[in-house]
C-alpha cells in the first residue's frame, strides 16, 4: 500500500496507494466558492502522505446542490479558489481530485429555490425527500455538458482529476437505478443499457473536455435497494467505464467486509467480483470501514489497487506517513472536539461530525 502506481494513460504517478475518499464537512462559502477551512482541512491530510486527497461532492451546477456549505463548481467565479486548494494539494505532493456531483432527489428546494428533478417522479422512502419531477431531454443533456465544463474548470484551476460521483444515491446513480429511472425515452427505461447512459455520457463530457493528461474516474455504489441500483448491472456498467476511458472505478461500499444483499453467500467478497469484472492492472479503489493497515491490506488482497479511508482519514491525518512504521494502530472514535480541531477541522465540521453515531465524544451517541 506504500507503493507508488502510474495510472496508464495519464502518465499520473501516485505515491501510494492511500486516498483520502470525498467527504462532505460544510465548510465552503454559501457561493460555493472556497473558504480557508476546507483548504486547511484538505492540505493537512495532504502533507501526512496520502497519495490522492478528494475534495467533498461538488456541484456541478446550481440546482444540483445537496448540502449548505458544499464547493461549488458550476461557475468561473469558483476557479480562483480551486486554484489554491489544487496548489495546496499538489504542493505537498498529493494528487487532486475533486468529485463532480449533482443531488437529483436530494438536492433540497430549501437550498436550491427549485423543486427537485431526477430520472422519473418517484418517492423516496423516509427522511421527507420532495418528489422530484422527471428531467426533460434538454436537462439531461445540458447537466451532462455541465460535468464536462466542471471538469474543464479543475483542469484549468490546477487539479489532477475528477471522480465522478455516481454512488449513494445521487443524480448519477438515480437514473442507473430501476426503481428511480423509469423513464421511455433514450435515458432510461427497463434496460441497464439506456440507464447508464447518463453516467457513460458525464464521463464522455469530462473526457472530451480534458487533457490527455488529466484523470477522470468514477465512483458507484454496487447495491442500492431503495432506488433499485443492482449488482449485476453495477458490475456491466462498470465494464462500460472502462471502455467509456475512465481512468479508475471507484466502489464505495460503507462496509467493505459485509457480503452482497443479492448473493450473500457468495464465497467472494464484493471486492473481487468487481476485480475480476474489470481489465487486469485497471485501477480498483474501494471504500468502506477500512481503519487499519492490516484491514487495508486485507482489501488489497481481495483486488484493490487502491484503498479510500474516509472517517480514519478525519482523526488520524498523518495515517499514511505512520504506516510506515510498523505497528502503528490508527487512533479510534469517539475523538475529543480539541482533537478534531488539531487535526484541521473547522468548528462547523466538529459540528457536522456529531451527527455520525459515536463519532464525537460529546455528540451522538453510538447505535447499540
Ligand atoms: C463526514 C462524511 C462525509 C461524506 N461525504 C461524502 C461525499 O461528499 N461524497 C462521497 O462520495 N462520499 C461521502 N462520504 C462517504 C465516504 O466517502 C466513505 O465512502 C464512507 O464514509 C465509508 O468509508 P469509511 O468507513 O472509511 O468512513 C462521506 C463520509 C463521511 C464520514
């Protein structure tokens, strides 16, 4: 996992096999341009050895915005400040990524001044999502040259690359999943091939609006029930990335050891199937409770060739540069507010963390 890995066609070297995986903290400006907190918050995991630190879920455009706080990249006016996390990033010899998003169905009216829209009008169980109105045809197309135009603005500002978010249930997995896309035109319908079509078509824009140079990838959730996103299909689309000139796949699964919710008894974990799916030697990335070294070399064996940490990445920001000694054990939570803060959170994204069960030693408490 100390290895450096070139990505082929980018020519991009990564210094490890370490990323620090996208994650929200509401820190940016209500503009949606930078603020020096996401900077810091960034920069440090960066300078403790990470070979590719990812900004949070970034909207593409305006009507796309999921959370208050959230980067935007929908504008010219947000490049200046992408330009300086990008150089902050790189300058500590991290690769960039930011993740190109949009909400769909969870892109809130309150935040957006704008009802919702998605694939097809459907409900989403619980939580009081608005139920969006179904996209016309000039929408999708115009969302997805907002992808590749977003690309084009990271390109511009400094950044490596892209990651397309299509996992948990955003806009790009919403019209991959049956139950969320139920549309009979082009961009959707009973047929994983039309479904896809939207994500494979972000994917064309971001290529086709970038350099040679410049690295796009993409993020899936292999399983979503309450959209009806399927593994068997996650598993072709997956294929299609691959041949559309995605750089990497990144799947994302919350628990990296739980087995498939479709083949539970399947004697391979979700990470080799998506291996042996994939080209050999095409970059896998994967993400889902790995805290330790020897659980992250554990994921390796399974066929990553990457390894994302998200919550270990919060409280333990030099994990990389500490796995080089042996026996380090990645500190735990519940972490303290004062070590959070020393560890370059803001105070909003203390707050943020104390929403996660267990996680805050003054916020809510673990489940069980
Ligand atoms: C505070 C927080 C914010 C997150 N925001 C995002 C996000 O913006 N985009 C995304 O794809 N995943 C997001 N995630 C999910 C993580 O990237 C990751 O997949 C998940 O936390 C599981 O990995 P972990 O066990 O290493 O934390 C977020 C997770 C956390 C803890």
């Amino acid at each position: 996992m100390l290895s450096p890995l070139t990505l082929a066609r980018s020519g991009r070297v990564l210094r490890n096999r370490l990323v620090v995986a996208a994650m929200t903290n509401k820190q940016s400006n209500a503009d949606g341009t930078l603020h020096d907190d996401e900077l810091r918050w960034l920069a440090r995991r960066a300078e403790g050895g990470f070979g590719i630190v990812t900004t949070c879920a970034a909207h593409v455009s305006p009507e796309g915005q999921g959370w208050e706080g959230e980067l935007g990249v929908f504008d010219d006016a947000h490049i200046p400040g992408l330009r300086r996390l990008a150089g902050a990033i790189e300058g500590s010899g991290a690769l960039s990524l930011v993740q190109l998003f949009h909400g769909g169905v969870r892109a809130p009216s309150s935040l957006t001044g704008q009802r919702p829209w998605s694939a097809s009008s459907f409900s989403l169980p619980g939580e009081g999502f608005e139920v969006p109105r179904a996209a016309s045809a000039e929408e999708i197309e115009r969302t997805v040259e907002a992808f590749g135009a977003a690309a084009a603005r990271c390109e511009a500002a400094g950044f490596s690359g892209v990651e397309l978010h299509g996992a948990h249930g955003y806009l790009l997995s919403q019209f991959l999943g049956s139950r969320s896309n139920q549309r009979d035109d082009a961009w959707g319908g009973p047929s994983i091939e039309r479904r896809a079509r939207f994500i494979l078509a972000a994917l064309d824009a971001a290529r086709a609006r970038t350099s040679e140079r410049f690295v796009v990838g993409v993020r899936i959730s292999p399983e979503i029930e309450d959209i009806g996103v399927d593994l068997d299909e996650s598993l072709q689309v997956a294929r299609w990335l691959v041949e559309g000139g995605a750089d990497f796949l990144h799947v994302s699964l919350w628990d990296a050891w739980k087995p498939s919710r479709k083949r539970p008894d399947s004697p391979k974990p979700l990470t080799t199937l998506f291996r042996e799916a994939l080209p050999e030697g095409f970059p896998l990335m994967i993400a889902g409770g790995i805290w330790t070294p020897a659980q992250a070399a554990e994921i390796m064996a399974q066929g990553a060739d990457l390894v994302a940490m998200a919550r270990a990445a919060i409280g333990n920001p030099d994990w990389p540069r500490q796995a080089a000694e042996p026996g380090f054990e990645p500190a735990r939570p519940p972490f303290s507010p004062e070590r959070l803060r020393q560890s370059a959170l803001s105070e909003a994204f203390v707050d943020y963390m104390r929403r996660w069960p267990g996680f805050v030693t003054d916020g809510r408490p673990a489940a069980g």
